[in-house]
C-alpha cells in the first residue's frame, strides 16, 4: 500500500508561482514514476509532468518553460514548481505514483490551485 500527501496549493494572481509537493509512503520502488495531474472542472484529468528516479521528465505542451517537477528520491517526495501561472492552470493537481512494479497508479487527494486573472 502507498499513501501520498499533497502539499503546496493555494490562490495566486496571473503571473505567480506556486510549489507543489507530495510526499510518498509504504511499499516504494525505484521504478516508481511520480508526478503531476490535472482536473479542471467539467474537464478529463490530464498529465502536467511525470519524472522517474532517475530524473527523466515528461511535461504536457502546456506545462514546457513554465512548470518543473522534480523530485527528492532520499524524501520520496515530488515538486511542481509553477511559474508564470495563468487562469487557464486552474485545476484540482493530483500526485500520481505508478511503475512497471504496479497493478494500478496510486493518487493523492489532490490540491486545489487557482489563478485569479
């Protein structure tokens, strides 16, 4: 069982940042993905960033020059670093953690992000 703990979401105005965690616990693998998805209300979940231990990066278009995600292998914790945000990013961000080792994905609770214009 894994248990993820999102951090980091809150209100900014157009052109702010805001830095996202999750923190994950219980049965860890190094194959584990971590990352980044998005639900805008009255729309589909959708991929913002995923990264693996070893660093490689998946972003949307959306997200390319803007968002970083990174992560901290020692914590098994994720970041999403979100700069120049826009009314368009606002969304519920859920953390993700799958890999080739699992049956299913796991998910947070999500975080509520909203940018007023």
């Amino acid at each position: 069982q894994v248990q993820l703990v999102e951090s980091g979401g809150g209100l900014v105005q157009a052109g702010g940042s805001l830095r996202l965690s999750c923190a994950a616990s219980g049965r860890l693998f190094r194959s584990d993905v971590m990352g980044w998805y998005r639900q805008a209300p009255g729309k589909q979940r959708e991929l913002v960033a995923v990264i693996t231990s070893g660093g490689n990066t998946n972003y949307a278009d959306s997200a390319k020059g803007r968002f970083t995600v990174s992560r901290d292998n020692a914590k098994n914790t994720v970041y999403l670093q979100m700069n120049s945000l826009k009314p368009a990013d606002t969304a519920l961000y859920y953390c993700n953690l799958g890999g080739s080792m699992r049956p299913y994905d796991y998910w947070g609770q999500g975080t509520q992000v909203t940018v007023s214009s």
